[in-house]
C-alpha cells in the first residue's frame, strides 16, 4: 500500500527534529535549537511555513512541547490507557493539513504524571515491532520516563528527573568541579550504580565530596554520580530479571542498560529515531483511515 | 571554679560567629557573613586582630573551616571515634593565645566522612547533659550530619547534602517558580515526608511538576518539596522508636522534628548555640589542664 508523503516534527523543550517522510521512510530532516521552551517568542506560522519550504509543501503532524501551554496551543492530553489509534484519533488539527498529536496522562488517585511527543516513540516502537506489546519501556534523558505497555498500550507510566539533576550538581553545586569530565560505563559507573541502588542519594552524593577529601575515592568522579542517579532510577524501576527496552540515544542508553544489567536486569536498546518514525507514520495513516 | 575569659569563633563557610566568654557564658557576640567558602580571599591575622579589637585582647579558640583546605590552614582530622578531650588535644596553635579546633573523620572501608566546626556543637550537648552518651543526635543545614554517640563519643557518621538540594531545586530547576514560597510543617510538608519516605526522589520531584499540570496539587509545593527531601532523609537514618536530638536553629529543627515523629521516631531539640557554647568551653578547660 502506498503511503503519501509528509512532515513530522518532534518539537521538544531544547530542540526540534523535522522528517520529510516518503512511503514510510524518513528522507530528509533537520534539527536545531529551536525549542518550545518557557520565554522563547517562536512565531509557529512562519516556523511551520519555513519547515514546509525545507521539505516540501506537504501535510505536517508535529509531537512534543509544541502542543503545550508553553508551546503554540495546549492540547489537552489523552488519559491512559492509550493505543495509538487514540492519539490518532485525538490528532488537533490547526487546519486540514497540520495537526499536532496529544500528549499523554496518567492518574491514580493522587498521583499522576505526564508526557508530551514520548507517546510517539513509544507506541511507535510497538506498532513495528522494536518493542514488545507487554513490557517495561525507559526513554532516559533529562526527565527520564518508565512506561509499562499493556495491550499495546501505555498502561502507566513515571517520570524521574535524573538527568535534571546530573546538571544541576554538575552546573550548580559543591561537586560542580569534581564532575566535569565525560561520563563513560566504567568501573566507577557501576560502582556509582552499586551505591545508588541503595536510594540514599543526598548522603551518597555528599560522600562523593567526603571520600576525596579523605583520598578514598572515587577515581572518576562524573562517572560515579551519574551511576549514583542512573542506579537510584534504575533500581527503584527494574525488577530483577526483567527486561527493559530503551529508546535513546546510543551514549546514554549505554550508560542504562549497564545499570539495568548491574542491577539484575536485561536490556534491549531500541533506535529513538525509527521509533518515532515507525510512530508517526502508523498515526499518519490511522487518522487518514479515520477520515476517509 | 574560675574559668578564665576567653573568644571562641565559629568560623563556617558562608558566615562566622564570634562570642566572648567569661566563667562559662557567651556576654558578647558578633555575626557576620565572612565565611571561609572557595575564591573568598580572608587575610586571617588582620581579622583575628579585628575580633580581638572588638570582643577584648583574649585567647581565642576557632572552630570550622576556618581550620580547612579553603580556610586559614588546614588542619588534619581526628579519627573516630572522637571523645572532646581528644578534640582539647589536638588542637592546632597558631600562636601561644590562638588555636584551631580540628575537624573530625569516620572511615569505615571504602566509605568515610568529615566534619568541620559541628564536632563542638556535637560534643559540647554531650559534655554539657543537653544530649546522651549513647544515641543519634542530628545537625540539619546545607549538608545534614547524623551522628552516633558513644561512651560520649563521636563514632560514626552520614552527612545528607538535603539542604544543597533544596537550594539547588529552588534555584535552578524546573521547580524553580513553584517552590520559592516559604516552608511549613504543615499537611503539604507531611504529604511530602510521607513520599519522601520511599527514597524515590527523582521521581518524586518530577511529579510536584506533573501533579500541577493535572491539577492533583500539592497545595503548598514548597512545603511538600521540603518534606520529600527531609523525609528521604530521615527515613534512611531513623528507625521507628529510635529518639533523635536535633542541634540546629528553631525553624529547621521544628522541620525534621515534624518528620521524624512523622515517620515514628522521636525528636528532642538542643539549642545549637549553647551546645557550641559549652562545647568550646569544655575544650579550653581541657586545653589548659593538659598544658599545666
């Protein structure tokens, strides 16, 4: 079957991403820094009329902070569980050729959480296969989501602000000038994710700071925090004998899956682009079914 | 017993405090926010004159980083387990009427921790009756000290940076703007111990900013933030039953007092001042004796 061309924008926070996509593959994209992020006056008409003169005069579905309140318009998210059939059908059509997908939401009794453009990577990598339709999904970053798919559906879902707050003590605090140099899954990664799985974080990060002041340690102090807050993540998520599949970039997926492997579990990485892809694509031609 | 006039300093990072003492009790004190943090350049004999010019031509005792690496001069530590005499015997002379009080290690393996300027406070309570022989006592701030007391000695101890990452949160995250409000113990602040308890903090965290976006609160983020990093750290130091004294000012000090009744433990407070009081006191004493 034939699958008519388009552009997909996944419009985060810190950055953009643009795929012209032709018969289900992506031909042409870019990315730049161009982010919905909270100050940041992005004039959306002339951003979506640029985008179309890159990559051709085409219909666009956009994903990520573009549909939220700091973004072009607040998309009210759709309530677990989600299929991708229900983030096609609740596309929001700024006009018959451009729509933006929901985000996601998740409630239980008080708690709840939230996302916005992970929904596509996700049930994208479902749809093609790259990740079971039951199963533990991590997409690490700056706020790293743990998404239980039940039913080929997004089930439940938590987000911990890990990589939020590796820069924040890297940027701001007392370790600041012990944890600048490049984090790599050494010896004092899993050492970090060792320590970390005991989920004492203010005293085992303050220890980093004790230790060298008392010549024990850690050799390669970046690499011992990061683990200190991968592990904590990691080991308050993953079952021992469980198997995760990440959607991240190859550097930081690395870094997850040897802590999920540290601590008693498997992994399997997932490539984030194809996902998304494989996910715009399916909803593409789902809303297109919908409307014909 | 005559105890001789004296000034003692309390000399931390980011502030000092100067008392005099005559026959045991502080009649004069001055603070200011001279403390001894990284890149400040102190030219230290000038200031000890300017004490002198201020509180009376008297011995001096100082206590805190003035004695670190950043400080005046870097004085080693005392090892555990650490009595006050100890503390008496090692101090470091700068001159016939001027010492530095050492600072105070704990190793054990690969792990260990330090202190600076919170061993007189910790074993002034002790020496003066305000905290026992044998039990937890807790110094809460920027970097929290939890300490064993045993046979009135320092034995063990954790510290929690729960305070740097409160600041770090409120100042630099993506919580910024809704935790700048001032923190209570009230619900907000319970709700807040109660998750906090869980030690998954990086998760909890996220969701203060999810919760809001669903409208399931918190009332007060700024309270319940505070009560997830006190009751994480609480909660990985206080067994239920266990009474812990708590050295530090009024406000703090009502903070974890509220969490770890909270969490079943219970709380006496020390006046932190007359803890250092004493404590300096004891350790002049002690000085003279040994050297008569």
């Amino acid at each position: 079957v034939n699958s008519p061309a388009f552009i997909a924008v996944d419009w985060g926070t810190s950055s953009r991403r643009a795929y012209r996509i032709v018969d289900r593959v992506s031909e042409a994209t870019f990315r730049d820094d161009l982010g919905a992020r909270q100050a940041q006056a992005i004039d959306y008409p002339a951003e979506i009329a640029a985008i179309r003169a890159a990559l051709g005069d085409l219909p666009m579905l956009l994903a990520g902070m573009v549909g939220s309140s700091i973004g072009w318009r607040a998309v009210p998210y759709v309530a677990t569980p989600v299929r991708i059939d229900h983030l096609a059908a609740a596309l929001d059509w700024i006009d018959p050729r451009t729509a933006i997908v929901p985000g996601v939401s998740w409630r239980d009794g008080d708690r709840g959480d939230v996302m916005r453009g992970e929904e596509v990577q996700l049930l994208g990598a479902v749809a093609a296969g790259l990740a079971p339709a039951e199963g533990l999904l991590s997409q690490p970053g700056t706020h790293c989501k743990w998404v239980r798919i039940q039913g080929a559906a997004i089930a439940s879902f938590t987000t911990a602000m890990t990589g939020e707050l590796f820069a924040l003590l890297r940027n701001h605090s007392l370790l600041e000038t012990q944890i600048q140099s490049e984090v790599t899954a050494g010896p004092a990664f899993l050492d970090g994710v060792a320590e970390g799985a005991r989920r004492d974080l203010g005293a085992s990060l303050f220890g980093i700071r004790a230790r060298s002041l008392l010549g024990l340690g850690p050799d390669d102090p970046a690499s011992y925090a990061s683990g200190l807050l991968i592990g904590a993540d990691v080991g308050a998520r993953v079952a021992p004998g469980e198997t995760v599949h990440i959607l991240a970039d190859p550097a930081l997926g690395a870094l997850y899956r040897c802590a999920i492997e540290a601590l008693g579990g498997q992994a399997v990485i997932v490539d984030s682009h194809d996902a998304f892809v494989a996910g715009i694509v399916r909803i593409r031609e789902l809303a297109d079914d919908q409307s014909h």
